[in-house]
C-alpha cells in the first residue's frame, strides 16, 4: 500500500491490480493498472512515488515496472 493524501491509498496485490482506495468513504475508486502478460498475472510486489508526486511505479516478478 502507498498514502496518496489523506483519504486515497494505492494497493497492490497478487491479482496483479494497482487499485486507488477511499478511505472514507470505504471504496474502490478506480483500478489504475494491472500487471499482466496474455494469460500470465504478476502480483505486485513494490509501490513507489516519484519526489515530485506525479509518478506511481510498481514492481512484479515479470521484471517490468
């Protein structure tokens, strides 16, 4: 998971989705990406934000950012 600001958090997780969540309310807001190759999921493993905030990177096992 990764803080955005106060009500929004980034998540990752083993279906390969990076998912933007609403604190409160308690929701999903949008899926932002996912990592996958045809038929192939890669769970994320990494979150990170660039110094300026504009950027969001994750990591998977597939070697791809």
């Amino acid at each position: 998971m990764l803080k955005i600001d106060e009500n929004t958090i980034v998540t990752g997780s083993e279906d390969g989705y990076l998912r933007a969540v609403s604190i409160y309310p308690n929701s999903v807001v949008s899926i932002l990406g996912k990592h996958s190759e045809d038929e192939n999921v890669f769970p994320i493993f990494k979150l990170a934000r660039s110094h300026c905030g504009y950027f969001l990177a994750s990591t998977s096992n597939d070697s791809s950012i």
